[in-house]
C-alpha cells in the first residue's frame, strides 16, 4: 500500500491531498519537523534530503510534491486528476505546479518560517506578494488552475494560499481570484477529509 510521510499543514499537504481525490489506497505517516524527524537516519533512508513529502511505493521512495501528485494522476487515470492523454497540456499543467515549488514556495518559506526581521522580512514580503502575483494576473485558469477541468495543480496552490490567508497576506482586493479559488478547493469533499485528516481547519 501506498505511504505519505507528511507534517501537518505543510506542503505535503498537496500531495496528501492528490491521493484522496485519486480514491488511492494509501496510509499516512506524520514526520515532526519541529523534532527534527526529518533528519532521523531512518527517514534520510527514505528521502536523503530529509524532507516531506515522500511517497512509499511498491517500487520505492517518491519525492516532491510535483512528482508525487504526477505519479498519483498517472496511476489513478480515472480520477482524471491531470490531462494524462495530452502531453503538451500536462507539461503545461507540471510547469504551474513547478512554479509554485521553485518560486512561490522558497519565497513564502523564507517569509514565514525563516524568523526574518525588519528590512529583510519587508524584501521577504515584497518577493512573495510578487510571486502570489504573477499567480493571480498570469497562470491561473477559471474556475481552476488549468481551467474548465480540476486538476493536482488546485490543490497544491491551495496550501500557498492558505498559508497566505493565515498570515494575513492574501488580500481580498490584490488577490480577488486567489482567495474565489482558495474558498472552492477548500469546499471539495476529499480536501475537507484530509484537512480533517491532518488535524486541521479550513482557513
Ligand atoms: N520542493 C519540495 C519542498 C519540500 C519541503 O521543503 N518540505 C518542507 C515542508 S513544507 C520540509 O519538510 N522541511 C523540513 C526541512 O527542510 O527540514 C516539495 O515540493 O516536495
């Protein structure tokens, strides 16, 4: 059976949320990042990098996010969680997720988790509302990520936005399609179980 080390509310969060909508049979195994469990030989064997999310497959170890929520739409087609028959749609809808992982993610990560002060918490705050930004006036589709069908890629944006919400940085008015989009992921019956799952509310 399929494993997801997660932490709650982190960004495994997406992938978590990838395999409940796929209707996957799968478990979940929460890492305390606070206790440094990510760091423990025993989950360095698993992800050498020594963080969430990874995957336990029959055929081994899965890491990031991207991957993973590719993996889980491949192997559960029906669910028709990514355009799997339309290569040049999915490298559309992997370059979006890949946005988010190589820019939005580094930069809400140092905004919120690095304990940054002063001048260079405002640059943290001035790079991430950027980055949310080209999100909201370029590449998200209506009514989700890709457009007329919902793919992983709502669900991975889903944990930037609330994060952004719980700051308080997700303004209504700069980021009017973000906060429409965030409201409708949190409403669909597999993200209301995982967040129940992980111990957590809708923000
Ligand atoms: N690009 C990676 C990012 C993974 C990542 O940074 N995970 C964080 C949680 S959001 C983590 O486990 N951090 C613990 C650490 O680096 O010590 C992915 O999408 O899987």
């Amino acid at each position: 059976m399929l494993k997801l080390y997660y932490s709650p509310g982190a960004c495994a969060l997406a992938s978590h949320i990838a395999l409940e909508e796929a209707g996957a049979d799968y478990e979940i195994q929460a890492v305390n990042l606070r206790a440094g469990e990510q760091k423990t030989p025993e989950f360095l064997a698993i992800n050498p990098a020594g963080s969430t999310p990874a995957l336990m497959t029959d055929r081994g170890p899965l890491t990031q996010n991207l991957v993973i929520m590719g993996y889980v739409a491949q192997t559960y087609p029906e669910a028709n969680l990514a355009p799997n028959d339309d290569s040049y749609a999915f490298g559309r809808m992997q370059a979006f997720n890949g946005y988010l992982a190589s820019s939005v993610h580094p930069a809400m990560g140092q905004l919120l988790y690095a304990g940054l002060e002063g001048e260079a918490r405002d640059a943290a705050l001035k790079l991430t509302l950027a980055k949310l930004g080209v999100v909201e006036d370029s590449l998200l589709g209506s009514p989700w990520a890709m457009g007329a069908d919902y793919t992983v890629a709502d669900g991975y944006l889903s944990v930037f936005t609330r994060w952004a919400r719980q700051a308080g940085i997700l303004d209504g008015t700069r980021f009017a399609r973000l906060n429409d989009h965030l409201d409708r992921v949190q409403v669909r019956p597999a993200v209301q179980r995982v967040l129940a799952a992980e111990g957590l509310q809708a923000v």
